[in-house]
C-alpha cells in the first residue's frame, strides 16, 4: 500500500523534493503499476482488490445534476470560486478543466470559461473538446 503520503519534518533525503504527491497528474508520476497488485486473499471464497474504474465511467453525470439543483446565484459563486481557486494554474489545466466542466452541464463549463476569461468550448473562435 502506497498513500503517496511522505513523513514529517525529520526526514533528511529530500522526501522527494516537489515531486507531485498525487495521481493521476499530468507528468506521469506515480502511475499505477497492476503488476505489483497485492494477490487476491482467499477468505469463503477469493476477494480481491476492486477497481472502481473499471465499471465506472460515468464520472460527469452526478456532477451536472448538481449543478442544475443550484441556484443561478449558487452557480454564479461557483464559477467565481472555480476562477479565483484556478488562478495562476497553466492554461492547459484551465482548458482541460473548462472540458470536465462541459461534459457535466455545457452552462457549467461556460460559466467557468467566461469567469476564467478563456474561450468557450463551441462557441465562435472556441476550442471545442
């Protein structure tokens, strides 16, 4: 089991400098490696680790519907929140984002395009996902 978790204060080998300490990111660290999956444990039968990835590829429906129970206030805080929050991130991760946003609800993603400042997936001069 690895939590990607690194030790306190008193650790002096750099603890892997500013090395990303979560995954998926987008340089590739800390992949998962299924070849060194721990092996299935018998108990009343065989159990084994369970990869919700595998029959979950669903993970922007739940999000839309939240989206539309808000408030037009609610939402607008939101996109307001999402851009202050986003701040001096990379373009790319601004973009990919305005993306997820999208597939949830297209409002939610051009609300969050047009606090951002950033084009709107679709529209005239925008970069469609």
């Amino acid at each position: 089991f690895h939590s990607f978790h690194r030790d306190g204060s008193m650790r002096v080998d750099g603890n892997h400098g500013s090395t990303l300490a979560y995954e998926p990111n987008s340089y590739g660290e800390w992949q998962e490696q299924p070849d060194f999956a721990e092996p299935p444990l018998a108990i009343d039968g065989a159990a084994d680790r369970w990869n919700f990835r595998e029959d979950d590829d669903d993970y922007y429906s739940q999000p839309g519907k939240l989206f539309r129970l808000m408030t037009r206030k609610q939402q607008e805080a939101l996109f307001g929140n999402t851009a202050r929050a986003m701040g001096d991130a990379p373009r790319e991760i601004k973009l990919r984002h305005i993306g997820n946003c999208f597939k949830a609800d297209p409002r939610y993603g051009e609300g969050v395009a047009k606090a951002l400042g950033l084009p709107v997936p679709g529209a005239k001069g925008g970069k469609k996902k």
